[in-house]
C-alpha cells in the first residue's frame, strides 16, 4: 500500500526542519528510511502581535510574574523547543516590549502546547 501526502510549505514558518521517510513492511517494521534537514524561510507567515496582545492574562499564573527580567529570562529558556517563527519573535520584537506584551507572550506560549492546563506543562518544563 502506498500512501501520497502533499506537503503544504506556504503555510510553513520559518525555521529548520527535517523531513524523514519511513519504509515499512506489512507488519510494520521499518525496512528502510531516511531523512533530509532543510531550512525554510517564509516571511510570510509569523506571529501577530496584535493576537497576543488581545490575550487577556487575569487570574493566569502568568500574571504573578511581574519582574521583566525574570519574565526575559522564562523567555529565553523556551529558546529550545520553541519554533523559528517564536525564536524570531522573541529576539526581534519580545525584548523591547513591556511586561503586559511578554507576560501575554509567555502565556500564549504555553497556552498553545496545552490548551487545559499552561501552567502545569510551564511547571514540567521549568522542573
């Protein structure tokens, strides 16, 4: 059986990537496989300010950070599992914003690995 996937790239942020390929068998053991890294970058698609902004933060863990350092440096330490687009956003735009905007920022960061609980999946990362 073979499977056809069309890969949509205009709506791919900037960033690097590795495309990998797997072979299997009819009893799904990988026979073969390969992968290939490639960057991509699409001015077109990135983070909009003004949905973060929109974000509102009352009653949020979040809003308990109030020193905007510390807040930079909770920022920064997301560098590793965050996207090219968010890496972009932060070192461009984040650094010269005011706590409101980075307090957002941080919120929507997490909001968008785990929708239920942000502050449980923050908490995991920060152990």
């Amino acid at each position: 059986m073979f499977y056809l996937i069309n890969l949509i790239l205009k709506v791919l942020p900037s960033g690097n990537y590795y495309l990998a390929i797997k072979l299997k068998d009819q009893n799904n053991k990988i026979i073969a496989s390969n992968k290939l890294f490639f960057q991509r970058n699409n001015p077109n698609v990135q983070l909009n300010l003004n949905d973060i902004s929109s974000l509102s933060i009352e009653n949020t863990f979040v809003a308990a950070f109030t020193n905007k350092d510390t807040l930079l440096d909770y920022i920064y330490s997301l560098t590793p599992i965050s996207t090219g687009m968010e890496k972009t956003f932060v070192f461009s735009q984040l650094k010269k914003s005011d706590i409101t905007i980075m307090q957002q920022y941080f919120y929507n960061f997490w909001k968008k690995r785990d929708e239920l609980e942000p502050e449980k999946a923050w908490e995991n990362y920060h152990i």
